[in-house]
C-alpha cells in the first residue's frame, strides 16, 4: 500500500510512475488527497474540542471549590454539547479515513525507475540467457509422454476434481517430490530457514500480501471459514512477520517453504494452458526475504543469481526478463521472469518471478524493523519463485526425450533413484 504522505506531497510523480504501469491514478488520487484533507481538518477541530473539554473540566472543579454552582452547572451543559460534538466529528473522521483506505488500496506499487515502459509481455527486456537448445526430431509434447510413460493422468485428475489438476505417478510422481527436495536443499544451503504453513489463510494474510482485494477473484475461497486457499507460499510465509518490529540485527531474513498453490486462472483456454502448462493446484518452492532498505535491491539481485544457479544445474536453456510495466504485478516496484525453453513445443514457459515489493506489502504487514539508531521504519519484502514445477518438469521431459526414454537431470538423480524415464 502506498504511503498517504507521498500521495498529499507528490501526487504528479505518483501518477507519472503509475503511468508507467498503465494505470491512470489521477482522479483516485485527487480522490484519496481530498479525504485526506477533510479528515486533516476534522482532526484538528477534534484536538481544539476535546481541549476545550479537558478545560471545562478543571473549570468545574474550581467552581465546585468555590461554590459557584450555576457556573459549574453551566461549565457542564457545554461539556456535554462538546462530547456529542466530538462524537459526530470522530465519526466523520472515521468514515474519511475508511473511504480514503478503499482507495488507497486501489493504487498499485510505483515501479522502480529501470523498469521499461511497455504493455505486453512482447515489451519486457531480455536480460541474459543460457543453457544449449537440445537438437531433437520428432519431438513429442509433455502430455503425449505423460501418456506414453504413464506418469502423469489428466484424465483422471478430470474425473477426479475437473480440467487443471493432474495426478501425478509412478516415477512422475518420483520425479516431482525429487524436484521438491532438491530445490529446498539448494534454498537451505543459501541460507534460506524453510518453513512448512498453512495452505489456508485467513483475509487479513490475503490483504497483507497484496493478494486482496486486487487478486480475490483468482483465489479459492472457503466461504464458510472464510478462508482463501493459497496462491503461493509467498502469502503465509511474508504473513509471518506481519505487525512484527524486528531489531536491524536480525535483517536480512530469508525463508523458503515447498507448498501446493491454487488458483482459478479465470479466463485461461487455448493452447497455453495443455497439459501441465497452466494448472489450478501445483507444486512450487518458493524463497522469501525481509530485508533492509538500503541493500533490497543486492538482495533481488542475489535471489536472481540464485535461481538461475539452480535453472542452469538442470541443464535447461533459459533466459532472464525484466518485466516492462504493463506486464508486472500489482504489488511489485521490480520484477524478473526466468523462463525455459520448450524444444517439443517450441515457446519458452515462465518458471519464476523474482520480484522486490520494496515498502509496499510492509506497510499492509505493519512489518517495520528498528534501525541502528532505534528508529522505527518499514522494511522491504522481496519475493521469488525457486522453482514452480509444472513447466520446470515440463521442459524437463520435452528437452529430454532420447531413444531410450527421458534423460534425468543429474542433479536429480540421487534423489529420484533412477536415470530414465522409460
């Protein structure tokens, strides 16, 4: 959530930096400044009463000491008239200050300044690459060798649940808890505390995070507990450190937990979303950091480095975007997507995004850190993928297809007990 004192100070340069995200914040934040104004004013004819009021008060005690009984019978008639003035003004200011909190959960996160303009995912900007494009013939998808292999039954999972829940078995189900392992025990050995949360959270983590309102439509909800089921990790796992003051000390903080997701992907149809392309429940590693605010932007650059160590140890080619600003999220200043190559379809799958949400979801958290003069202040979370399963093992079994079946990464093979799937 933006900071109301930089929407009443600089409201131009907001709306210059939302621009970048194709969103037209003017009107909202003409909006929120008035609200802001009247529950300014109304705030301050509070102060001026409730002194009158505190006045009144030792007036009538004096009265009282010196027997002037009309006078203090008066003194009270006013208090009163004051105490109902005050209760209409706090009121007011407390609808001001809720209507003005609507809309300022309206406003996206300002983008950092390298993020490029652009609208579509055509307008990101390819940062690196890396990895060999595997030369195959005759290559199939990953739902035909599913199907060939017998690893992985949609089918079922439609028989089961509905279109987007895939049942996993056999060595594919092998080679997805090895996946799981691998990618927490790369994340440890970084230094990352892993965490096993809820898959449930309740609607003050969803607002935390910045999931609700903005994203509630593509959240599974559990109407009766008024639950949501989780998205990503990211959710439970920032929600830990909500209304916490951590000491300067403890910073950076990084976390990593392996959770199931869910979500509708309301809209989703077409090619894009065959097989394990676009999924309602899947697997995905995720690694969180509190960090800082002078050294955020060496954490994201760290957790870049990160992930593609672990993207580059199973062989796969791949590149790094930097996500133009009408394809970032509505809670990130800065966003990287790493994707891999699909040789069997031919187009590359997004894996990961690691993304910095500086200030933004702290200020919904109340996460603040003490700094080394002991003042209070936000700190900034950051956020990424490490790794999402579905196209991972996707491109796994496309890039890997040979005569005698699917080649294991050799990373993974310690923990799946085989080299091939065949």
């Amino acid at each position: 959530m933006l900071n109301i004192k930089l929407l009443r100070e600089q409201p131009q340069f907001v709306a210059e930096r939302l621009a970048v995200k194709n969103f037209d914040a003017a009107e909202i934040i003409k909006s929120i400044n008035d609200l802001d104004q009247k529950r300014r004013e109304t705030q301050t004819e509070l102060d001026s009463i409730l002194a009158e009021q505190n006045t009144l008060a030792r007036a009538i005690g004096s009265f009282m000491k010196e027997g002037k009984k009309s006078e203090a019978e008066e003194a009270k008639s006013k208090v009163t008239e004051l105490k109902e003035r005050s209760r209409q003004l706090d009121l007011q200011m407390q609808s001001n200050t809720n209507e003005m909190n609507e809309k300022l959960v309206l406003l996206p996160n300002l983008p950092h300044s390298s993020v490029p303009k652009g609208k579509v995912a055509e307008d990101n900007v390819i940062v690196r690459e890396g990895g060999s494009f595997p030369e195959l013939k005759d290559a199939l998808p990953h739902w035909e060798l599913a199907k060939k292999y017998d690893i992985i039954d949609f089918d079922l999972g439609v028989k089961l649940t509905g279109a987007g829940f895939p049942v996993y078995k056999g060595k594919g189900a092998k080679i997805q808890r090895a996946l799981i392992s691998y990618f927490l025990d790369k994340n440890t050995k970084a230094g990352y505390v892993e965490y096993q949360p809820p898959l449930m959270v309740n609607e003050a983590s969803g607002f935390g995070t910045g999931q609700l309102p903005d994203k509630g439509e593509q959240m599974y909800h559990v109407g009766l507990d008024n639950f949501y089921l989780i998205p990503t990790a990211e959710v439970p796992v920032t929600n830990i450190f909500r209304d916490v003051i951590l000491n300067n000390s403890e910073l950076p903080v990084k976390c990593t937990a392996y959770t199931p997701c869910f979500r509708r992907e309301a809209g989703s149809y077409g090619k894009d979303v065959r097989g394990l392309n676009r999924l309602h429940q899947f697997d995905k590693v995720e690694i969180v950091q509190i960090s800082h605010p002078d050294s955020s932007y060496d954490a994201l650059e760290e957790m870049v480095k990160h992930v593609e160590g672990i993207v580059r140890s199973l062989g796969l080619p791949y590149r790094i975007l930097r996500l133009c600003g009408g394809d970032m999220s509505f809670t990130s200043a800065l966003t990287y997507d790493f994707e891999v190559y699909s040789a069997a379809q031919g187009r590359w799958l997004e894996v990961s995004s690691v993304s910095n949400f500086e200030t933004f979801q702290a200020n919904r958290l109340k996460l603040r850190f003490k700094d080394e003069n002991g003042k209070t202040q936000l700190a900034h979370t950051l956020n990424g993928s490490s790794l999402a399963l579905p196209r991972i093992l996707a491109a796994i079994l496309e890039n890997n297809q040979t005569e005698r079946g699917i080649e294991v990464p050799s990373v993974l093979r310690e923990y799946t007990g085989f080299s091939y799937i065949d």
